[in-house]
C-alpha cells in the first residue's frame, strides 16, 4: 500500500491538504487505481509507440493576424479579486524588508 | 402544452404567433423552479432574460448551459466552493454564438465540481436527481444539463464531455447526447479540466435538434487554437440521405455475454439483447452491421488510460485557481498560506483525490510508466479503430452495461477491475481520444429506466453521424422523448 507520508507529500505539491480520514479513504482508493494503472503496462507492442498528446494533427491552424482586439478594462480585470490597492490585487509583502 | 416539446415544434409555434418568446421562457422559468427542488437541475435559474430579435431556429427558444462556461455578469461556478462567487467579465464563444442567435438562457446547470466526475452527486450545490427515479443518479458531469432536458424544461442545453459528461447522462436521462468532432466547436470560455480531451456537446430529445444546435454553434474560433475550419456544411440540411448500404460494426469483446461471465445479470442480459434487436432494425432500415474484434487487453486499458490523461492535464488547469484574483480569498500571512488554504477550504475531497493522482502520475519516476504509456496506449486504440473506420462508416455500441445508478450504491458492489466495470462502464472515452464525432440516444428500457446506444464516427464526419442517427432514431420509437413526471404542464 502507497504510503500516507507520500500522499500528502503530492497533496503539498499541489498547495492543499486533507484531514487524515480522507488520507486513508485516498490510501485505500490508490490500491485499486494502482492495480488498474498496471493494465497499461500490460498492452503488447506499447515499446516504440510515439505518446499522442492530441487527438488528431489539426491542418487547420494558422497564427491569427497582430491586432489590438477586445481586452478587458482594469477594472473588469479587478473585478472579482477580494483585496485591491491602486489598481492591483494586494496580497502580503513578498520582498522583505533589506531585501530590495 | 409547450413542455417536452422540441426546437422543431417550438419554432412552428413561435412563427405562426401561437405563443410569444416572452410567454415561452415564462413557461420553462416556471418548470425550472417547479422542479428544483425534487431534481436540483440549477445553479442559478435566471428570472429577467434579454431578449433579441434574431433570424434564426434557436431565435426565442429557451435553453440552459453548463455551469462551467463563463457568462459576463451572471455567476459562473463550475459547481465548486472555489468559484462560489465568481462573475465572469467576459462570454465564452458558444454563449455568445447562441445569444446573437437569439436563444433564450434559462439558467446554469449543475456539474461534478470542475466537471471532474461521472455521478453528478459532487456540485457544491447538492446532487441531482434522475426524472426517472429519483432514487437513482442521472449521471455526470454534465448532470444538470441532462436533467433540463429529460425533465422537459427545455428542448436544448449545453455541456462538455472529456470522458463520457454528454454521452453518458444522455442514456441515463432517455434524451439525445451529441458531441462532434474535436475543435468543431470553440472552447473558449469553458473552464479547462483536460484540454486534449475536452469537448463542447449538447443535449436534445430528437437528433435534428442536435443537429440544428451544432449548425449554430459550431465554427473556427481565433480564441480557441483547436478549432477547425468550418465545413460549410448545414447538418440539418442532410438527416435525410441515403444511408442503405452504410456500414457499421460493433466490437464482440463489449457486446457478448461470453465475456462478462460472473458479472452478467439479469440487467446486462437485456441491454444486450435489446442492443441486438436494434442491430437488426438497422439492418432492416439498409445498414450493413458486422461484428469484429479487438485486443480485450487494449479494452481494458481505456480507463486507467482516461485517468492518468485527464488527472495529470487537470492538475496543470487547475493551477490557477489560487483564491487571489477570483474565488474566496484565503486566510493566512504569506502568498502561499492564502493559496493553500483556499484550495484546502475550496476542494471537495473527490476532486482533490483526482488531483493528487494527477499529481503522482507526474512524478518523475512515475512519468514515463504511467502518464507516456498512457499516451502510448492512447495511439493504439485510436490507431485500432481509425483502422476499422477504413472499412467501416460507424461504430454502434450500448453507451453503458446498465441504467442510471442508485445513490446508494456502494463503490464496493461495483467490481472496479472488471471487464464489465473497465469497458463497457467506460468505453465512450474512445470518442475523446480521438476527438471522433459520436452521438447517443435512447433505445429502449430496463426496469423503467431509459437506455441509450452510441454511434460513432470518423473525424468530421458530423454530417455522416447525425445522418445515420436520425435513422437509427426513426426505428427506436422514442424520438422526442422526456421524463413526463410531475403533474406539471405549461
């Protein structure tokens, strides 16, 4: 079984956390994930075949021409941030003091 | 007198005067708060619209859009507690599209949280209820979506399918469930789970709605750099060409009994037999309808190969949802603790459980067996059944191995490693591995529950899938079908 340590380890990764109960809800779930990820290994001829990372190759595209088009206001921009000043999103000092 | 009825119907009425737009959003406004409560179709339900004077078939005609789509000035959630109040400032392609068309928004659905689940039980808002036993699930993601149109509150809505979020809740619901071809339809504006499986679909109660819809919303999108060109095509112009000598298969390995022994029962046996009676009504309407086989390993392998896809794509998207610019700010004294909180606070466990597989399977040490080969595994099955569309115009198959399930089923009872479980729960994903088009609609019932059959086909070949659809649709006798429950009609 996964180790508990491991997956709050990817949950930190990630920038959240659970309680313990649901670590081992998540423990117990990854052995059955597990043993289906194992199915995938199992497909013969798998060396040598390229990943698709798409469904298809799509012809179709091109760069779309430089031009100014619609673009949010500053304010639309601000709109849904809880905390502003001056026009920005304020959150708390990043530089510390003596760093600058 | 106007519910259940579809966009076909409503637009007769709507020309000749019978009734007005005004009247006619009145009356699916009405439905939609009638049946929240028992069915929780809605996010929001929207009570003062603005109409436009359009050209167009959808013009007046009142439809509901999927909660993970941004609509400027209307709230937008995705159903998750880290978007609760979020307002989108601008529209996406398909909202914009249908309002200078003229349709009419009736309200937001409710999803899975992040459209991240096949259950339709996750939304921050609560679970939605099947019309046809509320016992029972409708499915997901797109649950809400499904359930407008199954209950007969509108005759169209919109929703996005990356595993099976259309299809699948389409057959559970008894209602038509259509996604074309990857890049038919725009994506801007929809909130990302895994981009290089993600679609636009619909729902309707008959396939020329489907169609008529698609001819509206479809088209290249500067803003989405996958779309295609656009055929030029008018799919409800050709549902009625010729499709004897058309060819379709269907793969033994999800279709016999032999290859589900213990886990055949008495619900499995009649969505198989049934599939076959329908096979031979295709038949009879001028198909030619093979069996062939493949690989069960390669089968088996589509889910896992859906997860470690769709897990590692959505942990990427979904790193921007920080509680900083949108979304309840979180507590704490520095950048990261706010951020870390929010997201503790703002996911549910289900999806943070998603997450934290996406998350391992991009490990290093666990990239190139798991999230490659996924990859790998991928091109062989699309490679499989590109190979099969050589000889063959369509591929037929029930969208599931049985009805909507209860809400109290446990995970236990459902054997996850399974043929059952593995292929036939899970086998729609083929459809977005390969962006092919692929449509499901109602074809029968068990226990009084609806079933559905797919029909898929090869890339942007739309126009052929609605095609041999509206055949199909013309021998299943339940065109324009909806859940007709509650003793409510307006």
């Amino acid at each position: 079984m996964i180790e508990k340590e491991k997956l709050k380890k990817y949950a930190g990764l990630l920038m959240f956390d659970m309680d313990e109960e649901e670590y081992t809800t998540l423990q117990e779930e990854f052995d059955t994930l597990l043993k289906q990820m194992d199915l995938i290994g199992q497909i013969d001829g798998i060396d040598g075949v390229e990943p698709m990372t798409f469904p298809f190759k799509n012809t179709d595209v091109s760069l779309r021409e430089d031009e100014v088009g619609d673009y949010l206001t500053v304010g639309e921009v601000l709109a849904n941030a809880k905390h502003q000043v001056s026009d920005q999103v304020k959150v708390p000092r990043v530089v510390e003091e003596g760093e600058e | 007198m106007y519910r259940g009825k579809s966009i076909t119907e409503l637009r007769e009425e709507l020309d000749k005067g019978s009734i007005t737009k005004e009247e006619l959003f009145s009356h699916a406004n009405t439905l939609a708060h009638s049946f929240q409560e028992d069915y929780n179709s809605f996010v929001t339900i929207i009570d003062k619209p603005k109409f436009k004077e359009r050209e167009s078939l959808v013009s007046g005609i009142p439809y509901a859009l999927k909660d993970n789509f941004s609509t400027s000035g209307i709230l937008t959630t995705g159903s998750s507690n880290i978007l609760k109040d979020y307002i989108p400032v601008y529209d996406a392609t398909v909202y914009k599209k249908l309002k200078n068309a003229g349709a009419v928004l009736v309200g937001k659905t409710v999803l899975d949280e992040l459209a991240m689940g096949g259950t339709g039980t996750t939304g921050h808002t609560g679970v939605v209820k099947n019309p046809w036993d509320k016992t029972r699930m409708i499915g997901g993601s797109s649950a809400g979506s499904a359930a407008a149109v199954s209950l007969g509150i509108v005759p169209f809505s919109i929703g996005s399918d990356t595993g099976d979020s259309v299809r699948k809740p389409a057959a559970f619901g008894g209602v038509v469930g259509f996604k074309p071809t990857y890049g038919r339809i725009s994506r801007y504006g929809l909130f990302a789970f895994a981009s290089s499986l993600d679609h636009v679909a619909l729902f309707t109660r008959n396939v020329k709605d489907a169609a008529i819809v698609t001819d509206i919303i479809k088209g290249q999108d500067p803003m989405d750099m996958v779309t295609l060109k656009d055929d030029g095509k008018k799919y409800a112009d050709t549902l009625d060409e010729d499709i004897k000598g058309k060819k379709l298969f269907y793969i033994k390995e999800i279709c016999s009994k032999e290859f589900y022994k213990d886990y055949l029962d008495e619900e499995l046996e009649s969505v198989l037999d049934q599939f076959q009676e329908l096979v031979q009504k295709c038949r009879d309407l001028g198909f030619v309808v093979e069996e062939v086989s493949m690989d069960q390993k390669l089968l088996e392998a589509i889910y896992p190969t859906y997860m470690c896809i769709s897990c590692a794509e959505a942990t990427s998207n979904n790193a921007n949802l920080t509680g900083i610019q949108f979304g309840p700010r979180g507590e704490g004294d520095s950048i990261e603790q706010i951020m870390f909180d929010a997201r503790t606070k703002g996911f549910s466990e289900l999806i943070k459980r998603r997450f934290i597989l996406g998350s391992y399977i991009l490990q290093k040490e666990n990239q190139e067996k798991l999230f490659k080969n996924a990859g790998r595994v991928r091109r062989m099955i699309v490679d499989k059944i590109t190979e099969f569309f050589k000889e063959y115009d369509g591929m037929i198959l029930p969208a599931s191995g049985g009805i909507a399930p209860e809400f109290t089923a446990t995970s236990e009872k459902v054997e996850k490693l399974s043929p059952r479980y593995l292929i036939l729960e899970n086998h729609l994903a083929i459809g977005n591995f390969g962006g092919f088009p692929s449509i499901t609609l109602p074809y029968g019932f068990v226990k009084d529950m609806p079933i559905g059959v797919n029909i898929t086909g090869r890339i942007k070949e739309d126009d052929l899938v609605l095609n041999m659809a509206h055949k199909i649709e013309s021998v299943t006798g339940l065109k324009d079908q909806y859940c007709k429950v509650g003793d409510i009609d307006v």
